[in-house]
C-alpha cells in the first residue's frame, strides 16, 4: 500500500448497538483508518462519528465533517463504502461538494462507484453534443444562417470564465460559511480585532485562502463574506 500524505478527516457511522457487536462498531472502523494510512507523512485532523441509519441521508456530524475537509484542505477518509451510503444520488452529490474522499477498505471505490456513474454522465453528454451539431449541420445544409463561428467561441469563453468565477466565488463563501463556527469561538474566547482572529485561525492550523497564514486583511474579507451571507439569509 503506497504511503499517504496530507490532512485527513475521519468520519464513522454506526447504526445501532447491534452493528457494534457485529465487527462493524466504531472501534473496528478505527482501526480500518489507521492501518489504511499506516506509513507516509499524514495528519488526522479531525474525527466526526454519526449514529444514524445508511437510508438517512440528513447528517450533521457528515456535514461537520465535509466542513473540516474544506476548512483544512483535507481528504475525508471512511472505512467502507456503505459507511457513506448505498444510495448513488447521495454519493454524487458528496463528489460534488468539493470534497475528496477515498475509501480505506476499498481506495479504488471512487474510480467504481462514483467516477463510474460520472462517465456515464460524461458519455450522455457527448451524445447530445454529438446530436446537437448533427442538427446544426442540417441546417446549414437547408441554407439556416448559423451566425459567426467566431463570434460564437468568444462568446463561449466569455461565458466559461464568468462560469469559473462563479464556481470560485461560491467555493469561497461556503468556506466562509464552514468557518463561521470557529470565528464565534474565537470572539467567545475573548478575539476581538482582526488581528485576534488571524492569530486564533493560525494557532488552530487552518490554512489562508490561498494556504500560508492568515493576515488581518483576510480575515477583514473572511467577515465581510460572513456579513453578505448573514444579510441574504431568509428572515
């Protein structure tokens, strides 16, 4: 098994007592993250347990965990697939958080599972694409005036780079959002200028927007995201 590096998150789920008894308790799981990062370079950051059935898919410890994930930059770590959920929905919808996460019994699970299902998704759209200019061409044959190739692909790009400043925008507020919690600690602990706060996030070892170390103008930027949020939230 290859030596693993970086931040990690753990998160373990049990259902009922019963489950403990049976081999697949807390314990057990434990012990399944550790001998899978066993070797390398790595840091267990955090670790969240669930006591919650695989069917629901409402769970906070998973959402503190995916949290932590994004606050430290770190992989969530699981000791088997079914410890996340059987349910594919669910499973795509984690992959699209943002979030890496593999699996200690089975690191191969994303590749199967997950990614599986992506590649089908990726081959639909092909189709479509393939349909679509299939139809454009049609047109062009009936003599349909298309417009500027030209003027399409700037058009395009225009829209992908808004489209990736959007992604990144939000991928900034929920961070924002996930450090919200631990910026009212901080102030409860008695921080109070941004310098207090900077020095509160460094000392707990969460990483910059951009890694390195927290200064008072990110954390300026960190509250005024905190502040926009709070004023959009429904009354």
């Amino acid at each position: 098994m290859p030596a693993h590096r970086g931040k990690f998150v753990a998160y373990y789920r049990v259902s009922t007592v019963r489950q403990g008894r049976s081999g697949l308790g807390l314990e057990a799981q434990q012990q399944t993250v550790l001998d899978f990062l066993n070797g390398g370079r790595w840091q267990l950051v955090a670790e969240h347990t669930e006591v919650e059935s695989g069917a629901a898919n409402e769970r906070p410890q998973l959402a503190r965990a995916l949290a932590a994930c994004r606050i430290h930059r770190a992989t969530l770590v699981v000791a088997k697939l079914d410890r996340l959920s059987r349910d594919a929905a669910f499973l795509l919808n984690l992959k699209a958080s943002g979030v890496r996460f593999v699996i200690a019994e089975m690191p191969e699970a994303n590749e199967l599972t997950v990614d599986l299902l992506a590649v089908l998704a990726q081959h639909e759209r092909r189709l479509i694409s393939e349909r679509t200019k299939a139809a454009l061409a049609a047109a062009k044959r009936r003599g349909v005036r298309l417009g500027n190739p030209d003027h399409l692909d700037r058009k395009a790009r225009r829209k992908g780079t808004a489209a990736s400043a959007l992604i990144r925008s939000a991928a900034a507020q929920q961070r924002a959002v996930d450090l919200a919690p631990i910026v009212q600690d901080l102030r409860d602990e008695g921080a109070v200028s941004l310098h207090d706060l900077a020095r509160g996030l460094n000392e707990r070892g969460i990483p910059a927007p951009r890694g390195g170390a927290w200064t008072a103008a990110q954390v300026k930027r960190l509250l005024a995201r905190l502040d926009a949020a709070e004023a959009r939230r429904p009354r």
